[in-house]
C-alpha cells in the first residue's frame, strides 16, 4: 500500500529584503520577498515564526536545512550557529510573494535589532514559518479565547505590538462586534500608532519616556482589567488561587491555557505579553487580586530586562 507523505508545517523560505519603512521611532516594517514565498501560509493572529540572521563571513554556510535543523544547530560551535529569534508576522502577500515582520529597535546589542538598523534592500534572512502544503493545523499561535468570552483584553509593551496589532485587526475581520480594552506601553510619543481595531475595544497608548519599562504599562492594564470585570463579571471561578512562581531571570514565563471548548464561562478573556517582570506582575494581579481564572489568561514573558533578546 502506498502512502502519502504529509509536508512538514514548517520549512524555511530564503528572502531578501524588499522594502523598508519606519513605522515610529523605534519600529522599522521590513518587507522580505522570495521566490517560493507563496507558499508561505498565514494562520494569521499572533502567529509566531523564526528569523535566521547571517553570519558575518560564513552566512548560511552552516545551516542545516532538514527537519532535523534545530538539533543540528545546537551541536554546532557558537562560531557558526546562525542567529535566530522569534518574530510575529505582520503581513502575509502570497500573492506577490511578500512578507512583512516590524522590527523594534533597541540599540541594546541584539542581533535582530543591530541587523534590522543596518539593514538595507537586498539583504538576505531565512524564515522559518508555516507551510502552506501542510494541511493544518499550525503551532504559534497563542490568541485563543474561551468559546465564552465576552470581552477582550490584549496588552503588551513594544515587543508585543506587531502581535497586537493583528489581532486587532484580524478580530475586525472574523468579530467585529468584539469589545474590551488593548494597551500598550512604547518608549516615546512617536511610537503611537493608528491601530485598526473593533469599534467596541478601546486602544491606549501609554508613553514610558523615563519611567522603569513595565510601570504604567502594569498600572494601565490593572485599571482597565478592574473596569472590564465591573461590567462584566466572571462567574464563580474554578482555579483563582496564586499562580506558581516563576524565576522570570532563569525561566520563561509562558503560560497559555488551551481551550477545551468547555468554557469558564462567558467573561474576561486576556492575552498579556512583553518584559517578563511586567507580565508576571500583571499574572499575579488579574488571577490572585482579581479572581480572574487561569483558564481565561495567556501570559507570555517576551523577553527579560539585562539580556539581549533581539
């Protein structure tokens, strides 16, 4: 009996950079086109992929390119592993080959943000994201509410708006009728953007400039989170107990409930993400302080202050 081997979810895509725009002060749109990126699928929301930078003198000399790549990766000496991080993608064009993935720039060493502000037309990554042969589903995505939500809250620091940023617009789309509340924290009034979202979820920009990255960030989302329960309440709650710690400078924080399609109940649903110390602050509050259930939050440690991340 013959059978027919299904493709692999993933693959990677070699793209050069067609186009650049900066978005904000601190936010650059890379276009990335290639060949062979129409088969680049696009499950949409907070899909996450993975950018493989070049290295100085080899490039992609040492990459492996099977499913066996990343085990491949780890044996090879720091020398030669390719730089890779975790990126969200922005805009998927199959129809003219063309993905976009925004770019924050940190200045703080990075090799995702060094690359990014050097950038130029031409340049050459590889991306590692969805195949469009594979029949389905695709991990990475980490919006997905309880089938009884009735209200939205979606926050993050800079690092976490691309992802936003189509989740709004993608609930404009499928749930137009969404209501809740998405807040943002950026480091200056020139990282504000016009954001396309439902009618009924309210966008605020709060501005860091010289306050600690994370503080109004956690006060905005607390004051929003309180009024969001005020009008509409969860009902009695299954697990509100503390959340176990998490070491956010030795651990990822990274806790996303799976749907069962037994509901909690209609109420709150919340996605968080950005510096691990904010959004573990913010766990805390919204399970212990507010009762909101564990079932009903997605909590996503980005990245931690003092470590180069991108």
């Amino acid at each position: 009996m013959t059978t027919t081997a299904v493709a692999s979810p993933y693959r990677m895509f070699d793209v050069r950079v067609r186009r650049l725009e900066r978005l904000g002060h601190s936010l650059l749109r890379v276009t990335f086109a290639g060949v062979d990126l129409d088969r680049f699928a696009d499950p949409g929301l907070d899909t996450r992929i993975k950018v493989i930078l070049p290295l100085p003198d080899s490039r992609f000399v040492h990459l492996d390119r099977s499913s066996d790549w990343y085990a491949t990766w780890r044996t090879l000496e720091e020398s030669q592993r390719n730089p890779i991080r975790t990126y969200t993608t922005r805009l998927v064009r199959p129809e003219v080959g063309e993905v976009d993935i925004d770019f924050v720039l940190h200045g703080d060493g990075g090799p995702a943000s060094a690359w990014a502000t050097q950038a130029s037309v031409g340049d050459e990554v590889v991306l590692l994201g969805p195949n469009a042969d594979h029949p389905g589903p695709y991990h990475g995505l980490e919006f997905a509410p309880h089938a009884g939500a009735t209200s939205f809250l979606v926050a993050g620091d800079e690092t976490a708006l691309p992802a936003v940023a189509r989740i709004l617009e993608d609930l404009t789309l499928t749930d137009p009728g969404s209501v809740g509340d998405a807040v943002l924290e950026v480091p200056s009034a020139g990282d504000v953007l016009d954001l396309v979202a439902p009618d009924g979820v309210r966008v605020t920009w709060v501005v860091r400039e010289s306050a600690p990255h994370g503080e109004r960030l956690v006060a905005a989302v607390q004051a929003a989170a309180a009024a969001l329960l005020a009008t509409t309440p969860s009902p009695s709650l299954a697990d509100a107990s503390e959340p176990a710690d998490v070491d956010v400078d030795a651990e990822i924080l990274w806790e996303v409930p799976v749907s069962d399609g037994d509901a909690a109940g209609a109420g709150l649903y919340a996605w968080l993400a950005g510096e691990a110390g904010a959004i573990k602050t913010l766990r805390r509050h919204l399970v212990r302080v507010l009762g909101v259930d564990k079932s009903q939050v997605a909590f996503m440690g980005y990245w931690r202050i003092g470590r180069a991340e991108g």
